[in-house]
C-alpha cells in the first residue's frame, strides 16, 4: 500500500475513499489511503430513530478525524430518492428523484441544515474538512448554501472552509464553466449524473442497458466539467461507481481526472491500470471514445488499449 500511494503521486492521481456507515469508519485499516472523498452523512440518519443531535453529529467526526489524517470531503444530507428516512415525515411524491432531496430539502428544512453545518464547524476536523452540497442544479442554490454556512461561521467565529458541489444533474454539468467560477472544489457523482442523462431509474433492473456511464453522453458530460475545472484551477473528483471500476477509470484518466474516490478494496486494481498505462497519449484516446457512438464501442475500446 505504501508502494501504491507513493506511485499514485508520481502518476500524477490521488486516490480517496468513499465512507458511507459507522462500521466501514471504525474497520477502516488503509492507513496510507488517508482521505475521504466522499463522506455520505446520511448515514447518520438512517442508523437513528430520531433527529441526529448536535452532539451526536459532532462525536462521528471526531471518529472521522481520528482514523483519517488528510482530506475530508463532507457531503450534506442527501436524504430523498432512495434513501428515505420516516421520522423526517418528508411528503410523499410521485417521483422522488425529482423531488425534495439533497440540498433541495435542506434549503427547505433551515433547522436540519443548521444543526448539519454546526456540526461540522465545532468539529477538530476544521482545517481539513470540505463540505460538499449535493442535488445542485442551479447557480442560485449553491450561493444559498454558501451564505448560510458563511452566516453560521461568523456566528460561531470560525473559517468557512471549502466549498463544493456535486455535479449529478444535467444542468450542473452544461454550466459547469459558470459553477467552476464559484465554487472551491467539484466532484462528479457519477450514479446519478448517468440517471438523469439517461432518464432511466437506477433502481430498475429493466432499464440496466442504459445505466452505463460509458456511455458518449455521459462521457462528454464529464469531460466538460474536467475541462471546465482546469480551466479555473479547481479541484474536480469523480465519487461514483465508475471510479471503482478499471475500464471506467481509465477512461476518466484519459478526460484528464486526477482525484479518484472510491471503495478501498478497487485502489489497487485501478492504480494498476493506470500504472501500467501511464505514457499512452491521452489525448487521442480521449478524442477516439468521445467520438464513438455507444458505451459498447467505447469499452471494446478501451479494453483492447488495456489487454
């Protein structure tokens, strides 16, 4: 592990991990994958019967802080979709993946999203801490956000620390110039970007054909947001699936990715990959799979590079 961490840093790529209940915090035993990309909070409250206090909130990341010594991407409830939680006594929709859910509902639940942010802000983690809003799709939710956290900082006499959005919705990815402007960091979440391009539900089976982020309009989304965030210096990682999967992260190598966020069990496989990969001209191969016609071709594709 100390070899791939040293490696990754040569190569040019950081890898990070993705920590998504109590247990996978307290059996975490990477110790040189010191960094979460992507922290789902949710968690916190699926795993309780009522409303996470403050302090409750606050004791899981001083458990965070002591098992990880770099980076800490903290994303706010995402609760909606399929994640429901019945004590929040959220209404009932006909399509809730278009509904109330990420930043959407905290915006609309100030006393939810206040307790949230407190909690972050009281914490040792400060300093090393980002938040992460997800569900954004218009520039307009994202300065609301912001103020809010920037409110509860001054009121509390802390830094605000960095700030970001996930890219999950067609419309975050189309403006992602204007968002890179504003934002600190970005970090493309894959699962639901794939969903929302393709209008096809994640959760049914039926519709597996065109859940494929391989596929060119979910890839061309993608490079736009790399692009976009290169063009104003600003850090961009891809948290879903995709960056656990080595045909799938290679093609995100070759869009320009540098921060891959993942399950800890995929680093080495993808590392190698890379690795081993690392002097091929990216820049062709990029051109090649964002001019092919399905996820199919731009497979066979990148499998033939990778054999």
């Amino acid at each position: 592990m100390i070899i791939l961490l040293k490696k990754s840093k040569n190569l040019g790529v950081e890898f990070r991990v993705n920590i998504g209940s109590l247990e996978e915090i307290i059996s975490f035993n990477h110790p040189f994958l010191n960094s979460i990309g992507l922290f789902r909070s949710e968690f916190i409250y699926l795993d309780n019967t009522t409303i996470p206090t403050l302090e409750e909130q606050t004791r899981v990341l001083e458990q965070i802080t002591q098992k990880f010594t770099g980076t800490i991407v903290y994303r706010t409830l995402d609760i909606g979709g399929d994640k429901q939680v019945d004590y929040l006594n959220l209404p009932s929709e006909e399509n809730p993946f278009l509904g109330v859910r990420g930043i959407r509902l905290l915006l609309d639940d100030i006393e939810l999203f206040d307790t949230q942010i407190k909690s972050i802000l009281n914490s040792k983690s400060l300093g090393r801490v980002k938040i992460m809003f997800p569900m954004i799709s218009t520039i307009e939710d994202f300065i609301k956000a912001k103020e809010f956290v920037a409110k509860i900082a001054n009121n509390l006499n802390v830094e605000v620390p960095p700030l970001g959005i996930m890219v999950e919705t067609p419309s975050s990815a189309l403006i992602a110039d204007k968002f890179s402007e504003i934002v600190d960091f970005i970090s493309i979440g894959t699962n639901d970007l794939t969903q929302y391009i393709m209008a096809a539900d994640r959760g049914n089976s039926n519709l597996g054909y065109y859940q494929d982020p391989l596929h060119p309009a979910v890839l061309r989304a993608i490079s736009n947001v790399i692009d976009c965030s290169d063009k104003n210096n600003i850090e961009v990682s891809v948290c879903g699936e995709m960056s656990s999967d080595p045909v799938a992260a290679f093609a995100l190598y070759v869009l320009g990715l540098k921060t891959f966020s993942m399950a800890p069990s995929a680093a080495p496989f993808v590392f190698e990959i890379l690795n081993t990969h690392s002097k091929i001209n990216k820049a062709n191969v990029k051109e090649t799979i964002l001019s092919q016609k399905n996820a199919d071709e731009i497979r066979t594709t990148i499998k033939e590079i990778i054999s």
